[in-house]
C-alpha cells in the first residue's frame, strides 16, 4: 500500500488574469502563479512542498482541491480527474481531500462556537446530527490534545496553538486520506510547532493519512517529510526523497536555501550563498531556466532553453543544464580566487 500513488499531479498551470479599463475590460496580461507542475504522492507519505513566498506552494494546494479553478492540467486522485467531476461528486470527493490553512485566526469563524466550527462538515455531508454530532466532535477534540468541554467556547478564547488544533480536528472531522497542509505551523512559536508537528506525525500513523506539506522552513520539512520538492518561480526544480536532497543537492537555488538553514552548533560554520538580485516577477518571467537570472553558474544555454525535470539518481529529480554544478562551482571559486591574486 505504501507503494500506490493516492494523488497525481500532471503538469499544473494556474495564471490570474491582469485586466485593464473600467467598464469593458480586457486582458493585458497574467500572473504565472503556477506553471506546469507535476509530481505524484504515495499513500501514507508526506510530500514536502518548499520555496520562497510567492513562488506558488499555497496555490498550487488550493488547486489541487478546486478552492480555485485551474487553468490547465490534471489531478488524478484514486484513479479519478478532480478536474472533471461535477458539483455533486466533488462534493463527495471532498470527504476525502482536507485542507489544514495557514493562519490558525483567520480561518476559524469568530461568530461559532468550536462545536459547530468542527462540526459543521459532518452537517454538511449527513453524517451526523444532534447528540451524535456533538459526540464525534468531542471525541475530535480529545484526539487533537483538547478537553471536550471546549465545544461551547469561541475561537478568542483560545491561543494560537489550539486554534491550529482545532483547524486540525476540522480536518479530521470527515476522515479523509490526503490533508493538504498550507504551512500549518509558520503562524506559531517554536515550542508550539514542535507540538503540532507531533501532532500530525501521530494522526498520520492512527489514521493512515497521506500530506502535502507546504512550508518555507526547510528545517521543519526535513523533521517530517518523506520527499521533497522545490519550487521556484511556478516551477519544481528538484524532487527527492529528504535525506537525499539535503546532503546532495542538484540544484544550484537548493543548495543556496541549504547554505541559509541554521546549524545548531555555535562550533560547525557553513558556507552562506548569497543569490545576486531579486526574484523576477510572474508576470513576465525569463526565458530559459527562470532561475538563470540568480544563478552563480548560468550559460549560455540556460538564457535560451528551458531544462526538463530529469532523473539524475534513482528517485531524484533536477531541472538544471549544469549537472553536476558543484564542479562549476569549484571552477568558478578558483577563477574568482585567481583573479583577486591578479588585482
């Protein structure tokens, strides 16, 4: 089971429309949120989804779940096209496709109680009513580490750790088998993400669930994720299992994410990247490599033809024409160093 693909994500677009004019508008232009993605997930495995903010992660969740509606492309989900389905059978795939959001404030309605704000899915799809709903929801909050007797409290009255649990148990709520978590636990201390990191890896073994995490702290995607992938600018340019990744990376925009990761060690220093300008914008991306404008090791090739996404080692995947980069890198280092003898 661990082996069967749960969700597949076949080249994915997602472009917001730039208008123009008042009253007749028209189209000028397009933001290029995401721009053909593709990966699989196995069933029981947590996919890592990382990258700078604005380079697609968050939305390529909700696409996934048709909170928005893609512009191209295919998700695959037990055999079936979300894409495809109507109102009435996506609304039945929904008990097993969950979203848990980023921010534990906003996504919690401060006008209902934590009784109905997790028990309103099981309304909504008629699964349980009155004492029986309110039974599942206490059973819900027990899980998640919360008393039972919160059901009658509102989202104010609780820190921002228990509100992400109580976004957890929502979740929960359907049993579904695939989560998307959006950054579930940016918006908290450390020692609280610690806790609903915990959290998931023990729901995840009780319930059999399946994740895509996204997240921006590659420190908290290493603790919990079985693979990796990178996007930059709409695009993945590495994937591979976690421990691969992180002690080789094929990509010259991971290695630079890498070198910026903390050592918790005061004794050990590591060489810090530093990427030269800033990150183009989607609505007018280069052409070629999108990265080529940063890289420390970009030729003429990369400025004109964009790399495919291409097996370099067995279930590791890169986007880069110059593989391996490590050994430019160390050319690179001596030319630099040769040059500043000259001077």
């Amino acid at each position: 089971m661990q082996d069967e693909t749960i969700l597949e994500v076949r080249n994915l677009k997602k472009y917001f429309p730039i208008t123009k004019g008042f009253i007749f508008q028209r189209q000028v232009g397009a933001v290029k949120a995401v721009d053909g993605v593709s990966f699989t997930i196995r069933r029981g495995e947590t996919l890592g989804l990382v990258g700078e903010s604005g380079c697609g992660k968050t939305t390529t969740g909700r696409v996934i779940l048709r909170l928005q509606e893609p512009t191209a492309g295919e998700v695959i989900f037990e055999g079936k096209n979300v894409f495809a389905l109507n109102k009435e059978e996506l609304r039945r795939m929904r008990r097993d496709m969950q979203i848990i959001f980023q921010d534990p404030y906003s996504s919690l309605n401060p006008r209902m109680t934590v009784g109905d704000i997790v028990g309103e899915p099981l309304e909504i799809h008629n699964i349980a009513r009155g004492r029986e709903k309110l039974r599942r929801v206490q059973e819900l909050l027990e899980v998640v580490g919360l008393s039972p007797y919160h059901v009658n409290r509102y989202p104010h009255e609780f820190s921002g750790g228990q509100r992400q649990r109580i976004g957890i148990a929502r979740a929960l709520a359907l049993n579904p088998k695939l989560i998307i978590c959006d950054e579930p636990v940016s918006a908290l201390d450390v020692s609280i993400q610690a806790q609903i990191l915990n959290l998931l890896e023990d729901l995840q073994k009780e319930f059999k669930l399946t994740y895509l995490f996204i997240a921006h702290d590659l420190s908290v995607v290493r603790h919990i994720s079985d693979r990796v992938a990178v996007m930059y600018l709409g695009k993945i340019v590495e994937l591979a299992p976690t421990d691969q990744l992180f002690e080789n990376p094929q990509h010259p925009y991971t290695e630079a994410l890498l070198s910026a990761v903390p050592i918790p060690d005061p004794e050990v220093k590591r060489e810090r990247i530093i990427l030269p300008g800033d990150v183009p914008s989607p609505v007018n991306p280069p052409p070629g490599c999108r990265f080529h404008t940063r890289c420390l090791y970009a030729r003429d090739q990369c400025r004109v033809e964009e790399p495919p996404l291409e097996e370099v080692a067995p279930g590791h995947y890169a986007a880069c024409w110059v593989l391996p980069f490590k050994t430019q890198r160390s050319k690179a280092a001596v030319i630099k160093k040769e040059a500043g003898a000259r001077e």
